[in-house]
C-alpha cells in the first residue's frame, strides 16, 4: 500500500492492469467536511484520455472507491467535492505507472 502522501493512500501498488485499486482519501476536502466526493481519472501524458469521475464512500473520516485498472501507461487521478472544490496536488494531480 502506498501511504507516504497525506491526501490518500492506494493498494496495492504496484498496480497492473486488470487489478482493483483501493484509493481512500483523506485530504483537504475531507477535512473540510465536504458531504461528497469524487475521485476523477483518466489516462495518459498531456490531456487525459477515458476520464471519469467516481463517486467515493464516507467510510469513517475517509473517503473510499475501488476502481479497475484499464490501461497500461500513466493513471492519473484528483478529487473534486459536490461544491467544485479540488484537492489536485496543487494542478500537478497524482500519477503512476501501470504495467501489463
């Protein structure tokens, strides 16, 4: 489980394709009570490609969604609460490399 970022953690990584990721969040928009949150995705380098936006599960003071792995290459993801607000890593989102 990745678990060094303050915003969420994720398991399991390394991720690969096919797997289902765990991603619990419990950064800025949980702190500030948001009543729902949302992980955003999407694929790739420079604009996102298959994008979406999953709605996420108040599990105690977390957030909570398990999403499958599609595609190889970069994942990338934020979270957006129901009043648009963004916990985006300060524009740069959060990315990792999946692999076959």
């Amino acid at each position: 489980m990745y678990n060094l970022h303050p915003a969420f953690s994720i398991s399991p990584t390394p991720s690969r394709v096919g797997d289902k990721v765990k991603i619990s969040y419990h950064g800025l928009l949980a702190g500030a009570g948001a009543d729902q949150v949302w992980l955003h995705t999407g694929y790739g380098q420079g604009p996102w490609q298959n994008i979406y936006d999953y709605p996420m599960k108040k599990i105690g003071n977390e957030w909570e969604q398990t999403v499958e792995i599609t595609r190889e290459g970069q994942f990338n993801f934020c979270f957006k609460d129901s009043a648009n607000n963004w916990d985006n890593n300060n524009g740069l989102n959060w990315s990792y490399r999946i692999s076959r």
